[in-house]
C-alpha cells in the first residue's frame, strides 16, 4: 500500500476535523478544502458572497457532490484500516492516528450538519457517517 494515499486519506480527514459551523467544504484538485465565506459589511459581503456562489456554480461544486466526495473518502479509510490491520504491530501508529481522526471528524461532520440544516440528505448522510464511525470505535472496544 502506498504511504501517498495514507498520507493523502488523513489529510483529507484532518480537513474535515478543522470544519467549523456556517463553513462550506468543497472540492478543489480532487481533494477536500474548506470554503469560508468572508465577513464583511455592504457591497463587499455582497460581492464576496457572488463570487464564492458564482465560483462554485461553474465547477459544479455543490453539497450533494461533496457529500459524496467525503462518503467515498470514508469507505477509502475503512479499506485501508482493513488492511492495516492484517499487520498491526508494522501499522500501530497509523491505525490508531485513523482512529483519533474517525473520532475527531465526527465533531466536522456535525459542525456540517449544522451548517446544512436545512437539508434532510445533509443530515441523514452525516448521520449514518457518525453512527458507522461510533459503531467501529465501540467494536473495537
């Protein structure tokens, strides 16, 4: 397994450990950044808030393809677990650093829901993303 897309997985969970409520993730390269609207007063609140929305409208950036970028960064980070496990003295530091950060992104996770409130799929797929994370840390145990 390559140390790239170790290094490549856990940085993307870091991104979604530091997202905090009213941020917006979205995909930039192919990878997870975190988008946050400028603060501001009048025209230049206005005109900030036009550009982000214009931005992401012409890449396609949207929730629903986001949400689906961080389930698949997930299922990535749950394989590469299953593999590390196979040798667990040789992965000890990796698997337990996954571990901290599956526990910390669930507080990202929410901190989106929030953001997303409005939206039912935002909720339900965050939700079933913090409950399979809690069920792995419990089975663990």
């Amino acid at each position: 397994m390559a140390s790239i897309v170790v290094d490549d997985v856990m940085t993307e969970l870091h991104i979604i450990c530091m997202i905090r409520v009213n941020n917006r993730l979205c995909i930039r390269n192919g990878k997870l950044t975190i988008s946050i609207d400028s603060s501001g007063r009048g025209l230049f609140k206005i005109a900030s808030w036009m550009l982000n929305t214009s931005s992401r409208w012409i890449r396609n950036d949207n929730r629903n393809n986001t949400l689906q970028h961080v389930s698949s960064l997930y299922q990535k980070a749950f394989k590469l677990c299953e593999e590390l496990e196979k040798d667990p003295e040789k992965n000890d530091w990796t698997l337990k650093e996954f571990n901290r950060l599956f526990l910390e992104s669930c507080n990202g996770l929410q901190n989106l829901a929030n953001t997303y409130s409005d939206d039912a799929t935002v909720a339900a797929r965050t939700s079933v993303l913090i409950n399979k994370i809690s069920s792995m840390h419990t089975a663990k145990e």
